[in-house]
C-alpha cells in the first residue's frame, strides 16, 4: 500500500477520513453521516489503497483518501494570502448557493468562506465570497465575489487553477470557466473539476495558470473541456487544445444553457454523472454520450474538422456571391458598350 506517494504526489494527510487502512470497503466520508441511523454504518464504499481513491455505492460520489502536498514549483516568487481557518457561511450566503443549486456539503468541501473585502468596482469594502485557490494545503490566491457580481483576486498572487487539489490520482479531469461552475460539477458527483482562475478573453488567452499546475496534469489519459459557448470560450478551448494536445481533450457542450451552472438547475443529477462516468468505470467505457442526453460529447480533432468545414463554407458562399455579382456587372458593361457603340453608328449613318 502507498502511505507516502502515489503516483509522484507526496502524501500529506494520509487517509484523511480516519477509515479503516488497508480494507476493501467501509463507511463513505460523504454520505454516511446524513444516512438513518441503522444504515450510518453501512460498508457501502469500497476502497483503492493503490489509487488513493474511493467509490460509494449509495450516493455514487468518489472521494480522495489522502491529502497531497504541491507537486511542481512556481516560476518565481508570488505574494500569498494569509492562511484562513475554513468555517461555515453564513445562512444569507448559503440560501444564495442554495437558489443555485449548490448545497452547504458542497461549499465545506471546496472550502468557500466569506468575509469583508475592499471592491476597487465600488471604491468600498463590500460582503464577499471568498473562493480559495489551495494548492496542497497552502493558499496560493483568492478570488472576491460581490452581490453584484464585481471580481477581484488576490493582488500579486500566483495564478492557479481553483480545485487543483481535487484531481489528483483521476485518469480525468474537467476544465470549466468559473468557480460557480466548478462547484456545480462537485455538486452533480463529479469531484475532479478545475475552473480557470480568470474566465475567457476573446484575445490572447495567457495560460500561466496551466504553466504553474501542468505537473497535475502530465497523468491525465482525457482532459475534458466544458467551458461556456460563447466565442471567449471557444477561444480558450483551442488554446487548451493546442497546448494539451488534442488526442486527451474532449469537449462538453450544453445545448442550450450557457454554462455548467445553468445545465445543472435544468438537468437532473443523474444526467452529468451518466455522461462522465466515475472513473472506476472510465478504463472500460470508451466516452461516449447515450443519445437520449441532452449534453453532447465530442473529440476535439471532430471540432476541429467541423471547423474546417465551417470556413470551406464560408469561401465557398463568398464565391457564390461573387460569381453572379460579377457576371451581372458584366452584363451591364456589355450592354452599356453596345448601347454607345449603336449610337456611334447611328451618329455616322446620319
Ligand atoms: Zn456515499
């Protein structure tokens, strides 16, 4: 059994949930506690030692065993946040999450607090959410959520992904484009989930975010892309591609919603976790989406196809136009040409 690495991560908790060490199966760190009191004991986890990973058979959620310590160092050296004590929200804060979908358990796990923060949108300190970027145990950056909406980080910190913690010792990984959605992918029983720390830019889309975690994903086999659908979003996802190749990256779509959030409150849970399989299931099962579902699935080399198709189109529609246009300008040329000509002979006859 691993107790000090698994798979180049340097253990930092080992079994972080106090299980029994070494057994197949046992209690499940999620569920258990709110199950009814004959069932609170229940086996209906089962455990990989090797992996660091465990599966409940109940609430169908996975969860890490262990904690791990950084892998990979910054480039250089970037202001940190003070550490913070992680404790509830308030229950202003927690309706708020509630009206979208995402639970108190939720909030715990990814360790969302709340505080005073001073918004330069505003010019005042305003109540915020504080979403923390951990990486191990330490707080490298933080991002500041007001009521309306204004964002912030953490001035001079380094830029990570927020979750990153969470991915380690999964064959895959979903990227999604803010933390809101970050947590609605947790929600819907998929755990290993990053949100880039800055959203899309139409432009340049600067990537020292994945320059800082890159060692997380060196062990990915599929990097599933969710972003939103707009053109920000599409810009962001070929950089990903281009830079993590197009033979692990996949591409999540959602129909009509905008973005991850807002396919949850529409889908039922089950949904999600029928289109990503947790990832016991994930060597056998080639990822293909069953037909009824909404959410499609597509490899990113398809995309790219479809946008080759895309662009043939285009130019051939340009040619389209442009054939008849310049004919018909030919046509008036000519008969313009032959309307002078007629009046020049007609000149001379006189
Ligand atoms: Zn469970």
């Amino acid at each position: 059994m691993q107790t000090t690495e698994i798979n180049g991560f340097q253990i930092e908790h080992f079994n972080q949930h106090d299980l029994p060490v070494g057994k197949p199966e046992g209690i499940c760190p999620v569920c258990s506690e709110h199950r009814k009191p004959e069932n609170k004991k229940a086996k209906c986890a089962s455990y990989d030692w090797e992996r660091g990973l465990g599966t409940c058979h109940h609430c169908s959620n996975t969860f890490q065993l262990h904690t791990y310590q950084r892998k990979g160092n910054a480039e250089k050296i970037y202001i940190k946040p003070e550490p913070i004590q992680p404790k509830e929200v308030s229950t202003k804060v927690q309706q708020w999450f509630q009206s979208r979908g995402i639970s108190n358990d939720t909030l715990k796990a990814l360790k969302v607090t709340e505080g005073k923060e001073f918004m330069p949108q505003t010019g005042k300190e305003e109540n915020a959410i504080h979403f923390n970027y951990f990486m191990g145990d330490e707080l490298i950056n933080v991002k500041y959520r007001d009521g309306r909406k204004n964002f912030k980080l953490y001035k001079g910190a380094e830029k990570v992904f927020y979750n990153i913690n969470a991915i380690v010792g999964y064959e895959y990984c979903v990227i999604v484009e803010g933390e809101m959605d970050a947590l609605s992918l947790h929600e819907a029983g998929i755990p290993n989930v990053v949100s880039v720390p800055n959203g899309a830019t139409l432009g340049t889309n600067n990537l020292d975010y994945l320059d800082n975690c890159i060692d997380y994903f060196t062990d990915k086999e599929k990097v599933i892309l969710a972003l939103d659908g707009d053109e920000a979003g599409q810009a962001l996802q070929n950089e990903f591609i281009r830079r993590l190749g197009a033979e692990v990256c996949f591409i999540a779509t959602f129909d009509d919603c905008k973005d991850s959030n807002e396919y949850l409150l529409n889908m039922e849970k089950k949904v999600w976790r029928s289109v990503l399989p947790p990832p016991s299931q994930f060597h056998s099962k080639e990822l293909q989406p069953s037909k009824t579902l909404k959410m499609k699935l597509q490899t990113s080399l398809e995309m790219v196809s479809n946008l080759a198709t895309k662009w043939a189109l285009k130019i051939l529609t340009i040619f389209l136009v442009l054939i008849p246009v310049s004919l018909l300008l030919l046509l008036v040329y000519l008969v313009v040409a032959s309307l002078i000509l007629l009046i020049r002979w007609s000149l001379v006859i006189i």
